[in-house]
C-alpha cells in the first residue's frame, strides 16, 4: 500500500517564533567578526587574543552540542528554548560592558554555549513539528538566519559610523531578543518525542564508511575557510585592501549577502541536479571566487571575489552535510549526524585561531593562504569522493 501523501507545509506561531530566534541567534554570533576591528584598537589586541573571542565562542557551541540532548531529556525544551535565547543575551550584555580581553572572552564562551543550546532545541522541535515536511521548515529557517546575519555588519558599521558605536548592534540583538520573548512567551513548543530504547542506541559504535571520512574532511575544510572569513574578513578589508574600518566592517555585508543568494539558489537546483554534479560546482565557485578576493589589486574586485566566493561558500556545508547523511546505512544516522557536528564545532574552534596567530607573525594577507590551501584540498577531497560514491554504486548494482 502507498504511502499517504505527506500534509502540506504550513507555518504556525511556533514555526515563525522558531525562525525569528535562529535568525536572533545567527545575528549575534555573526556580529563578533565585524565588531573585532574596533575592539582590537580599542583594547589594544593582537590577532592572537582577537582570535581567542572566536575560539571562546566556538568551544561553548561544543559543550552544548556534547550535552544538548542530555540537557533537553533533563529540563524539557521550553525551560532550555528560552533559557538559552536568555543567556545568549546575558552574554551580550557582559561583551559589552567589558572592557579587558579576560572579560569579552569569557562573554563570547557565554554566548556561544546557551545559543547553541537554543539552535539544538530549535531544530529538533522543527522537525518534530513539521515531520516529512521539517526539510521545508529548516531550509527558511536557515535562510533567515543568513538573512539576519548579513545585516550584522550593516549595523556594527552604521552603528559606529553615526557614533553610537559597535556595542549598540550587540544591544539590538538583546532588544530583539527581549520582544520575541515578550510576544511569544505563551507560544507552545512541540512534544518532545519518546527517548530511543537501550537496544536502538546500540549502533552508535558502528563504523563509519571511508566515504563518509571524506565528506568529514570536506565539512571540516570548508568551515574553516567560511569562519575564517567571517572572522577576519573585515581585518584583511582593512589592512590587506586598503579600505577604511568601518567601510571595511560593513562591506563583509557582501558575503552574508552571497551566503543568503547561494543558500536560495541551491535549494533550487538541489531539486534538479544531483550532489554529485553540486558539489564540485560549489566548491570550484568558492575557489574562483576567493583567489580574487585575496590577490586582486583593486578594492572593487576584492570585494566582487569576496561576493563570488559566498556563494559558493554557502551551499558547501549543506550538500556535504546530504552526501554524508547519504554515504551511511539508515541506523547509523545519529553517529553520522553528530560526527559531522563535531567536524564543524572544530573547524570554527580552531582554524580562525590559527590564522590570527600566523596574521600576527607574517600579516593577514600571508595568513589567508591558509584559507586558499583549505579550498584546494576539499577540491580534492569532494573529486575523491564523488569517485568513492561511484564505485560504491557499481558494486550495488552489480550485486
């Protein structure tokens, strides 16, 4: 008997307070890169310190990620939905109001670690609450967090430019946060499904394919170069092109921009192409695009480079994401998914630090090589295993 046909989307008050907190989310962790500039002089930081807020950042995105579903099984997904949208913004608050490297370190770890908690509650409740149809709910949700994302460094820029300073576009974010609660406090959360039986979680220590490996290669690579650049981006603006900081922090718009653009469009052409022909696609974009942003002599083709390889950049975490879900057997899935997690959690961990202490000893734009090196091997990384997938389907047909 078929199935019967899955109910159509529709998007309820949950759904849209859904959305508006990852976009919420998304705007204060994409705010940290423009704002650096402006705390580096003002706090007298070299690359090295500058990039430990990142690192702060990202190492709270893996605790919460390691004990998220312990936290969620313990406490319920309301309590962790809106405590978590609330420490985010109670680490906002002490980013701003402190004013030694030890302090807005701290703050960027407090906001990083609630945030994500809130990211994973989120997603899950999304899926829950759309079923077959939760592919549609967390493809807007994520386009709106790259929407309100790009409009992080228009504000860090403007804010600045018109003397309200860097730290009122932390503040918006806290104000947002604080009306969404206002609004959507009643709002109900979706039931949390019933735990997996022991015997369910039994194939968590399965190994994982070679195929996925390289997908796992891909992710962490290609992270690494999009934090990089959301990172340092306005610093190489700055430093490398010639641009004056706050034209510098708001022109990293551009990217968030491309990022937006890249992510509706491969929603699109995912439905019409397979990852095969995608993903060599999206990674030869973000390459082509990235060399002029680092080597071009003129600020137009700088930017025109950097635009180019947002689009690129942005479907590459989503279609690998896909293929490595695809490159395993259905009852490794959680293995698989927290895996892939990890790569990511470690790309934003480590290499955007990395690249600030190489800046400080041989300046950014030597530093950035790094970034191109990353693209070139996830080139080679996605042609091997695009052949891997091949041979893998041939020794299934044949069989």
């Amino acid at each position: 008997m078929a199935a019967p046909p899955a109910p159509p989307f529709q998007r309820d008050r949950f759904t849209w307070l859904a959305y508006l907190m990852l976009a919420y989310f998304a705007y204060q962790q994409a705010a940290l890169g423009p704002l650096m500039p402006f705390l580096r002089d003002e706090l007298r930081l070299n690359y090295t310190v500058s990039g430990l807020h990142l690192s702060a950042f990202a190492l709270g995105m893996t605790l919460a990620g390691m004990v998220g579903d312990q936290v969620l099984r313990r406490w319920g997904r309301r309590p962790v939905f809106w405590g978590g949208g609330a420490g985010m913004a109670l680490g906002a608050l002490a980013f701003v109001l402190g004013h030694h490297p030890a302090l807005t370190i701290a703050a960027a770890l407090l906001m990083g670690a609630p945030g994500t908690l809130l990211m994973i509650t989120i997603q899950a409740a999304l899926s829950d609450r759309h079923g077959p149809r939760r592919a549609v709910a967390l493809t807007e949700a994520n386009i709106a967090a790259s929407l309100s994302a790009g409009l992080a460094p228009v504000c860090v820029g403007n804010l600045q430019r018109v003397g309200i300073g860097w730290r009122g576009a932390l503040l918006l974010g806290v104000l947002a946060w604080a009306a969404l609660t206002w609004r959507g406090w009643r709002t109900v959360l979706p039931a949390q499904r019933a735990a997996l039986s022991p015997a369910q979680r039994t194939d968590s220590t399965a190994r994982l394919p070679t195929l996925f490996w390289a997908y796992w290669l891909v992710v962490f690579l290609s992270v690494s170069v999009e934090w990089s650049t959301i990172f340092w981006g306005a610093d190489f603006l700055e430093t490398s092109v010639g641009l004056r900081k706050v034209d510098a922090a708001t022109l990293m718009s551009v990217f968030f921009g491309a990022i937006l653009l890249g992510r509706i469009l491969g929603s699109r052409l995912a439905r019409r192409l397979p990852l095969s022909t995608l993903l060599p696609g999206a990674i030869l974009l973000a390459l082509g695009g990235f060399l002029p942003f680092w080597l071009a002599p003129a600020a137009p083709l700088n930017v025109g480079g950097l635009f180019v390889a947002g689009l690129g950049i942005a479907n590459l975490f989503p279609l690998t994401l896909a293929a490595a879900s695809g490159s395993v057997a259905p009852h490794q899935a959680d293995a698989a998914s927290s895996r892939i997690t990890l790569s990511a959690g470690l790309a934003i961990l480590i290499t955007p630090q990395v690249l600030g202490t190489l800046a400080d000893h041989t300046g950014i734009k030597a530093a950035y090589a790094v970034a191109a090196v990353f693209l070139a091997v996830a080139t080679g990384a996605i042609v091997a295993a695009n052949r891997l997938a091949r041979r893998g389907a041939s020794v299934h047909n044949r069989l």
